[in-house]
C-alpha cells in the first residue's frame, strides 16, 4: 500500500476546509454556477497577481492552448515550433487545429526547449513558438523572443507547470511572471498542478488588449452579443465553484510555492555527490515552483528501483517515458529514433519523487533513505 503519494490534496484541503466549503455552500444557496461572480472576482485577483493585462479563464489547460492558437489565426499547414519533451497536449492542438506541430530537442540540465534548437527549425512556414516552462521553471525567454522577433513568430507560453515562477531577462533585469513574457500564456488548474482547482480548469493570459478581446469571444461559441455568432468558436468556460477555490488556494499559492521549494532543497542535501543521482538545475534567469521534483538516473535500473520505493510505500513517476516524436499517434517521416538524443536519454532515465504542500522532513528521510539503499546497493 502506498503512504506517500505524489502529492497529497487530502491533506492541503483540510487546512483550507473552511473556506473552501464556505464558498462552495454560498454558490449552491445563489445558483450562480456558470459565470457567477467568483469567476470574476479569480480573473481579477490572478491579473492582479501575475501582473497582466487580461486573464480569461477557460475549461482546461488544453483548451487554452488551443483557444490561443485560434486566436492568433493560424491557417492549417503554419508551422508551431515546441518541445518533443513535454505532456501530449502541447502538440494535440497544434494537431487537431491541422497545424504542424515542428518537435526540436532540449536542455540537458534545465530539460527545457532552447533558443537555438528553435533558430535551426524555423522555416519559412514557421508562425509560432509554444515553449513548455517544465517542471516548474521558465525556459530562456529573453533568447527565445529574440528568435520570435528575427523571424516574426508568435510566442504562446505554456505555463501549465511553472505558474508562480519567476522570469528575470538578464538584458534588462526585469522581473515577470511565468505566462506573462510571450504574446499569450496559458496554464492549467488540473488538480494536482501548484495552484489546482477541484476538477479541471484553465486560463489564458496577455497583455494584448485585441488578442484578449479575440480569446473572450472564441471561448463563448464566438458570441459577441448572445445569440450572434461572428466567429467559430468553442464552449471552455470555468464554473463558478472550481473559480471560487482557486480564488482562495491563489491567497496560498506564495506559501505553497516556498513549501515546494523547501522539499526540493531537501531532496537537494539528501543526494548531493551522489555519482548516480542528477538532481535538478535551476537556471539562473528563473525561479523554480517544483511542480515536479525530476532526478536523472545514471547507470541505476529505474523500474527496479520504482518497485523497490512500492514496497516501501513510496510512489514514484516518470515524465515522459515516450517523447513526442516516437507517440504512435505522432509517428512522422521528418523524425527517427536517435534525432533527439537528450530528450530521449531523459525519457529512459528521469524519475520523479513526491513533491508537495504536505511534505514533512520526516517522509522525505523516509523517501530518501528508501532510494539511497537501492541506489548504493
């Protein structure tokens, strides 16, 4: 039986509870279940947090990627530039909009997309750029709006992991919030991310006034006055009970991040100079939110030790076991196994430790001491 999951919401909704069911109860007692006055009261309190112009709250993450690609009015066949190194959705609405998704490999050390992987695969069809900030910290901004800027591309961040980072331009200095950099952002409220609803959720972020304006419209069936529809668009909306949670887990979301932080520096100490054990590198341009707390293993058998932690309680991942590029359902001629040599030594050799709000030091020498016996076996 596993005692220690990879994150722990039990355990966070109980120190929460009150207000948590407080605003649940009032929004079952006025019915204002779609569009009520939570939705707007979270949209102003994220803008206000994330320092930006326009947050429009959505479904999901995925629809927010997709409703940013609408958007920007990208015909099929433009290309969009990201990661191989990533969760499917990044690439699926590229897809399902008939773009074509353009995959490049990634940093060894921060498991991020560079700017010069995408420099090499623009091409005259290339329109828009989706850098993936992972795990919880941003990609190379600055490099990567400067490539934006030679070619005239699109930069749509998904932030779906790193909400809460910060991004500082080693140009200027300049301090800004993940999502916040690029043309538009988008993020995720699934529950299990830094700042998760209850089920799921999204948003999308810009301090475009037209694109925002685009995206409000898309979101609503491209209604711009009920019942006249002057654009094809899709039903993402969030509800009001799942805007109201997040709306107080964003008060938390500071201490949360600290706590991430906190487990991570622990882990940190734990495997320090171990010759087996990767730990992760943070970049000196961004702050690190540990949405996944991922080592790389080296010369030590993964699924051996991820039985081994089971039997100890211990719940382990691995994201991503299969990159992009070798996805069945993503199968390409222009790609081949070996094109992209770090993103697929990452997937046969990462794993991920439970990292949460709820972590004490205790379970993690438990989680630790568990992984060092096998690793120095």
């Amino acid at each position: 039986m596993i005692k220690y999951q990879m994150v722990d919401l039990v355990g966070q909704y109980k120190k929460i509870k009150p207000e948590v069911d407080e605003a649940i109860i009032e929004i079952m007692n006025n019915a204002s279940f779609i569009n009520g006055p939570a939705v707007r009261q979270f949209q102003e309190n994220l803008q206000n947090y994330l320092n930006v112009k326009h947050v429009i709250p959505c479904a999901n993450g995925t629809d927010a990627l997709q409703v940013a690609l609408i958007a920007l009015g990208l015909q099929p066949g433009d290309e969009v530039i990201t990661t191989s190194f990533t969760f499917i959705a990044t690439a699926e609405v590229i897809a399902l909009l008939k773009l074509t998704p353009v995959l490049v490999d990634v940093d060894p050390e921060t498991f991020n997309i560079t700017s010069e992987a995408i420099e090499n695969a623009v091409t005259p069809k290339t329109k828009a750029i989706i850098p993936v900030h992972l795990f919880g910290q941003c990609a190379d901004m600055h490099n990567i709006r400067q490539v934006a800027k030679k070619h005239n591309l699109f930069v749509v961040e998904d932030t779906a992991q790193a909400i809460g980072a910060d991004y500082t331009c080693y140009q200027s200095g300049n301090t800004k919030k993940a999502g916040t950099i690029g043309d538009i952002g988008c993020t995720s409220f699934f529950p299990s991310k830094n700042l998760g609803a209850f089920g799921d959720g999204g948003a999308i972020f810009t301090n475009d006034d037209e694109l925002a304006a685009q995206m409000r419209v898309v979101v609503n069936h491209g209604m711009t006055v009920r019942y006249y529809h002057d654009y094809i668009g899709v039903n993402s909306r969030l509800d009001s009970m799942q805007a109201a949670i997040l709306d107080i887990k964003l008060k938390h979301l500071g201490e949360y991040t600290k706590a991430r932080q906190e487990a991570a520096a622990y882990y940190n100490r734990a495997f320090a100079g171990n010759p087996k054990i990767q730990t992760p590198v943070t970049a000196d341009f961004t702050t690190h939110v540990f949405h996944q707390y991922t080592l790389v293993l080296k010369g030590v058998d993964r699924e051996g030790l991820m039985a081994h932690l089971a039997e100890k309680g211990i719940a382990s991942a691995v994201y991503y076991p299969v990159p992009l590029h070798m996805q069945k359902a993503y199968i390409d001629p222009r790609y081949n196994e070996g094109d992209f040599p770090v993103t697929e030594m990452l997937s046969k050799s990462v794993l991920s430790l439970p990292i949460h709000t709820e972590l004490t030091p205790e379970i993690q020498k438990e989680i630790t001491d568990a992984l060092l016996e096998y690793v120095n076996s």
